[in-house]
C-alpha cells in the first residue's frame, strides 16, 4: 500500500510517528498533534513541506504510528524512540554522545562525589532517558544504581572535570573509595594534604560536620552561591561567638574562596531571577544553540552545542530539536527557557518541562526589554561559535586533503583515499583471537565505523595470515549481503604487516570481484611499505606527513584489536578465579562479575554484601569469603 493510501485510515488524535527504510532501519521519528493533518501535509498529493522531507519519503519503505494521550506524552515518546534508534534524518548534537554529571552519592555515611556518564532512570533529576548502569570512564568500573543528586549534564569531560575540581577545593568531599577500604582509620592521602577531601577515611572529620560540606556542595551546584555565602557568614559569626577563632577563620576564608567565583560571574538581569536563555544560529550544514545559565539574576554559565542534519531546517526547528535533547537529560530547570524564535510547539513544551520541574515552567520569546537583550545576545554568541567552528573546519579540511593528496602520489593510487579501512589482528597463543576495523575519513577517525571480530574459524590455533582473512572475509561478506553498516566500501585498505598479509587481502578483495579497492602493508619493524606488483617495499621519509597518517591508522588498529582481546582474557582470568571455590558455579559467577564488575572489588565485599547478589546466599557467600581472602575455605 502506497503511503498516501493509508492516511484515511490515520487517526485525528495525537500521536508518534516512524519512517523506515528497506531493511526495517528506522529513519525517521517525529510527533504531531494530529497524525492525520501532519502526514496528510507531508504525503498528500500536493504535499507541503521541506525539501529534505522528499529525500527521507523516497528512502522511507514503511510508515508506523503510535497514538497517544497527550501531546506531551507524543513528546517523550518522539524523544526515547529517537534515543534508542539515533535516526539518520532527526536533527542530533554533532559531538551526539553520553554526556558527563556530577553525582553527590547521598546513600554513602561520608557522600562522594563522582564523575558519571549515564543518570539512572527514575532519579529525581530526569524522567526520560536510557536504563543502562552507569560508569566512571577513567576507571572503567561499572556502578550499579544508586541513589544520590545528579548535576548536568556538562558539555565535555574537561568542562566536568573543572568543575569537580573547584567543588573539591571549596568543600572537600571525597573522590576516592578509600574510605570503604579503610573504615575510617586509615592514612590520608595527598587530596588531604593539598586541601581538596577532608580526610574522612583517616576520621579527620565528624560525620555531621562532613553533611553540613555536602548541603552546601549541593547548593553551590545547583547555582545557589549566594545563598552558600550566606549559611557560611551566619556559622562563622556562631563559631566566632562560641571562642572557636581557628573554625570561624576556616570558614571566613571559605566564604572569600565562593565571593570569588561570585566575582568573575556577570550581572545580567535586574531582578534576581532564574532562567536559561537559547540563541540559535545556522550555516553551512551545522547550526548552533548558545545557552546563557543565569540563576539569581548572574550568569553562572554558558554553552556552546552544535548540531547535525539542519539542511533545509529552520532556525526553529532546530531550537525545538536541541530543547528536547538538553532538558531531556538536565538536572537544572529553571522557571523560565527564554528562546530566541517562535516555537510551535512552545506551549506543550512548558507543560513538559512543567511536568520535569514539578512546578511551572514557560517557555517563551521574550519581544522586548532585558529579556529581549539576553535573547540577543545568546544568538550573536551562536553565530560568533559557528563562525569558529566552520573556519576550523575549514582549516582542517585543507590540511587533511593536503595529506591525502600526498599519499595518493606517494602509493601512486589512482583515486584520493578518502575512507582508509585498517585491519590488525590480537590472540595469546591462539586464545581470545580477534580481528579490529578501524576507520579513517578525511584523515581522521571515524569511530561509528570501528568494528571488532572474535575469531571463529581460528580460535584455537595462532594463525594470523587465517584470522586476517577470516576478518576481510566477514567484512566484505557483511556488505555483499546488503548490510548498511558495512555497505561503504574503503579507497584504500591498510593491513598490519608485510608481504603474506597483503597477498590474503589481495586474495580476498579478488574472491569478492573488489580488485579496484587498493591495499598496501606497512610493517612495524621498519616501517616498510608494501603494495601490490612492487618488487621492494617503499620507505617514506620520516617526516613525510603521509608517513605520520599511515603509522597513526595503523596504530589505531593495533590499540583497538589490543583492547578487545585484553578485554576477553581479563574476563577469562577474572572468571578462573571463582572456578575452585564451592558452590559457585557459571550462573553465580556470571552475577557476581555482572554485579561487582571486578574480583577487587568483590574481594572488598563483606559477606553479608555477597550474599545479597542475587542467587547466592549465606553458606556461598562464606566459602567465597574465604577464598578470596586466603583463608583455606575452599
């Protein structure tokens, strides 16, 4: 059935609609009031609408629907649909990742402060979003849900970081897990002595003074610095008047440290009110929102967020799109989101974001006056970060195809390798084989195009020339069958080693009718080129930039094939270690690691902690007590 058949059938009713291509990928997610009149204008007979929605339709090959009660509820479906299929036509953040919090662990005797990717679903800081743990990414330790105040999110790791590192110098909560390890008696660490944690883990501060810290940490991030000022100047002039001279000087220099960064901070309302502000501005392919923080009238922070797809949007497209990304995710909701367009969907975007604060939220374009100046100058802010953005673009796009130009000559390629495919192979002896693709486009990586291969023909026998070809094979198998993800074939491939690795990808690009496809070997010891026909292998100067580039695609290759197969034998080894202890057999040590995601970790465990994973009990948890701690009980 054609697409305009069905729309008789569609209902006037709010709702959620999905485009799909042929493979059943979903392409597209949009909501409307009434499913009828949206559809009925994008697929009618004298359809209305922008030019990108004609190159979606034509690649779109099934039309699904969902109805729902409210706008509002057509909305947070519209938002978690796009956030688990990442649709290729929906407007998205250009660096669309896992953005950063800060997470107060509110359910610790001494709260920690922690850098955290994911917000847990149900926490009192967001009602939309994903359902998977959360971890520290510099550790690679996977926290499970826990319940605690989130702020964020931020908009890089740095941003994160800096922020964390300021509310440790002026409240010094702790960071680390040490406390857990020591009960309290232990020696404090350099963050002590250099005044960033309070030294909780050697007892150096009572558990109710450390709470007064983490209130006052808490509404230090929530924006409230004025009024951390203030609890401080009143316990000051107490302790002051209780002859405690030592304590009130601690926090009179605590207080300068807070009126400080309430210094550098702009006033740029009259009233002390709380309120975000969002310009927007579009070119070339990117648009930008600038975002203005401003709470008691002073502007506490601002943001540059840049988006993808925004050809043939409008400014107000966009706008809408970045809002229901940020306010999907933030912990922060003021009373009023100040745009800089009109918005058609202005008024059941208040009643979410109503609904997230728990109060009353208006969204609005303010027409004159101050609010009207901020709105302004939040734009002309975008427009300014935009401009950066595109002449760096720019900038790097002449450096990259100097590079590639360079290289062309140098293999004598016939066309400019703008997509470089990397193959490098990974096992002990055999063990944990794996095979890694990594990619480059324009001379940079493209790490949505990295793929990995556990082994399968050669798992237990160290055969790299076998495992090279059984990763090519799968690769260009998984294209030839139509699979989107590999269909972009390479213009140059680059395979880690000398003249046998280069004849099995040559073999294998010849089975699969890919001759065209150029590929060379360059291999570690001296850095030896090898390409097809040559009788020798070429060696670049060593300050060729082309050189560089190889020897970086190549390493990249390396690290990622490294990574994954480090990864398979660490989870085999961690998992030897539970096999001799009674009692603990695959299910239970499967829930363990799931749960404690290291056998350090779970050696930190008491044994009533153990026993609460689910499936073990108290006569498991004992033997595996002891065994962890060399006690001889199994």
């Amino acid at each position: 059935m054609a697409f305009e058949e069905k729309i008789p059938n569609i209902p006037d009713k709010p709702g959620t609609y999905v485009f799909k291509d042929q493979a059943g990928e979903v392409i597209y997610v949009g909501k409307a009031r009434s499913l009828k009149k949206r559809l009925a204008t994008w697929l009618g007979a004298r359809p209305k609408h922008s030019a990108w929605v004609d190159v979606m339709i034509q690649q779109a090959a099934e039309l699904d629907y969902l109805v729902t009660s409210s706008e509002v509820e057509a909305l947070v479906l519209e938002y978690n649909l796009i956030k688990q299929h990442r649709p290729r036509y929906n407007i998205k953040l250009a660096d669309d990742k896992s953005y950063p919090y800060l997470k107060v662990a509110l359910d610790e005797p001494f709260p920690r402060l922690m850098f955290v990717r994911e917000v847990p679903p149900g926490s009192p800081i967001t009602r939309l979003g994903g359902g998977r743990a959360f971890h520290d990414p510099k550790k690679h330790e996977v926290y499970h849900l826990r319940h605690g105040r989130y702020f964020g999110p931020f908009p890089s790791a740095q941003a994160t970081r800096r922020t964390m590192r300021l509310v440790q110098e002026l409240f010094q909560l702790r960071t680390c897990k040490k406390l857990v390890r020591s009960g309290g008696k232990g020696t404090p660490c350099l963050m002590y002595h250099i005044g960033r944690c309070a030294g909780a883990c050697a007892g150096k501060i009572s558990e109710e003074e450390y709470a007064k810290r983490v209130e006052q940490a808490i509404l230090f991030l929530e924006g409230k610095h004025t009024e951390v000022v203030k609890r401080l100047h009143a316990e000051m002039q107490a302790t002051a008047e209780a002859m405690d001279f030592e304590r009130a000087a601690r926090l009179r220099d605590k207080a300068g440290a807070i009126e400080k960064v309430l210094a550098q901070q702009r006033v740029v309302a009259n009233v002390a009110r709380d309120e975000d502000v969002l310009g927007v501005a579009r070119g070339e392919g990117y648009g930008c929102v600038q975002a203005f923080t401003v709470r008691a009238g002073k502007l506490i922070d601002q943001h540059s967020y840049f988006l993808d797809n925004t050809v043939g949007r409008e400014a107000a497209e966009l706008l809408e799109g970045f809002l229901k990304h940020y306010y999907a995710e933030t912990t922060s909701l003021p009373k009023e989101v100040l745009v800089s367009e009109d918005l058609e969907d202005a008024e059941v975007l208040s009643q979410w974001l109503s609904r997230q604060r728990g109060a009353k939220v208006r969204v609005l374009r303010p027409q004159r006056g101050e609010k009207r100046r901020l709105v302004e100058m939040a734009r002309e802010n975008a427009q300014v970060a935009l401009s950066r953005r595109l002449e760096t673009e720019r900038q790097r796009e002449l450096a990259a195809g100097a590079v590639l130009a360079d290289l062309q000559q140098a293999l004598g390629l016939e066309r400019l390798p703008q997509r470089i495919e990397a193959y490098d192979v990974s096992n002990t002896s055999g063990k944990e084989a794996v095979a890694s693709l990594v990619v480059f486009r324009d001379a940079q990586p493209l790490k949505s195009g990295y793929r990995r291969f556990k082994m399968r023909a050669t798992a237990d026998r160290p055969d790299d020339y076998a495992m090279m070809r059984e990763a090519l094979s799968r690769r260009f198998r998984r294209a030839q069958e139509g699979d989107r993800k590999f269909a972009e074939l390479p213009d140059l491939i680059l395979v880690d080693g000398g003249k046998g690795q280069l004849n099995v990808a040559l073999d294998v690009l010849k089975a699969f009718g890919l001759e065209p496809v150029e590929v060379v070997g360059l291999a570690k010891e001296f850095e030896d080129i090898y390409r097809p026909g040559a009788r020798r292998p070429l060696q670049l100067p060593e300050n060729a930039r082309c050189r560089h580039l190889l020897q970086r695609v190549r390493d990249e290759a390396h690290r990622f094939a490294r990574a994954y197969h480090t990864g398979l034998r660490d989870r085999r080894v961690k998992g030897s270690l539970l096999d001799d202890v009674p009692g603990i057999g695959p299910t239970r040590r499967r829930r363990l690691l799931r749960h404690f995601a290291s056998v350090e970790r779970m050696r930190e465990a008491s044994v009533e902690e153990l026993a609460a994973v689910k499936g073990m009990n108290q006569q498991a948890a004992a033997r595996l007590y002891a065994h962890l701690h060399g006690e001889g009980g199994g």
